[in-house]
C-alpha cells in the first residue's frame, strides 16, 4: 500500500469534499435524490455513505490484490471532476468556492497522478 500514497491523499480529499458536499446539499443535484424533500434526501445521501465507506476500506484493508481496486477508484476521481463540471450550472449546484474546487480537483489530480506514476 505504501506505493500508492498518492491514491491515499486523494482519496482523503475525496472524504472530505463527501463532508463538504452535506455543507453544499449535493443531494439536490442528483437525479432522483432532488425529487426528496430536503430532508429526506439529507438523511439518504448521508447514510448512503456508510456502506460505500465501509466496501472501499474493506477492499483496502482486507483484499491482498487490491490494485484492480485502487486503480478502478483513481479512474472514478477523475471522472468526478468531469461529473461536477457536468452539473456546474445546475441551479442547486453550492460548489462554488475555492474549498470545494481543492476538494474535487485534489481528489481527482491525485488519482490521475497516482494512475500515471
């Protein structure tokens, strides 16, 4: 694992731009999800997180062969960065500041360099 610890720094980038995406209500861009009351769809994209935090560390700290893994997840915070630029003009779209474009893009540079090296 210490090889990838570029791909460690992205995705820790990654959790936190999923804390400031509760600040930013990401749920009221998500298809579907946007169809929730405000609450509803708060407290489904919060525990939502649970089970795909839990299968991500299980494949990191329990999987021996876990290279598909971590080379599948850089390739995802690339495309993360294209699916925000996709949505950046929805009307409910609140990442807008500097913290929350480090987040995405940091979370995304780390796992295309992360991929490369």
């Amino acid at each position: 694992m210490a090889e990838h610890f570029l791909f460690l720094i992205g995705i820790s980038f990654l959790i936190v731009h999923e804390m400031d995406a509760i600040r930013c209500k990401e749920w009221r861009i998500y298809p579907g999800l946007s169809l929730l009351s405000e609450k509803s769809g708060q407290i489904f994209f919060v525990f939502a997180h649970i089970p795909l935090l839990f299968i991500m560390f299980y494949q990191l700290i329990f999987i021996s062969n876990n290279n598909a893994f971590i080379k599948g997840f850089d390739i995802f915070m690339i495309v993360h960065i294209g699916l925000h630029l996709l949505f950046l003009r929805h009307k409910n779209n609140e990442f807008r500041d500097w913290i929350s474009w480090t987040l995405i893009l940091g979370a995304g540079l780390f796992g295309l360099t992360d991929l490369l090296i």
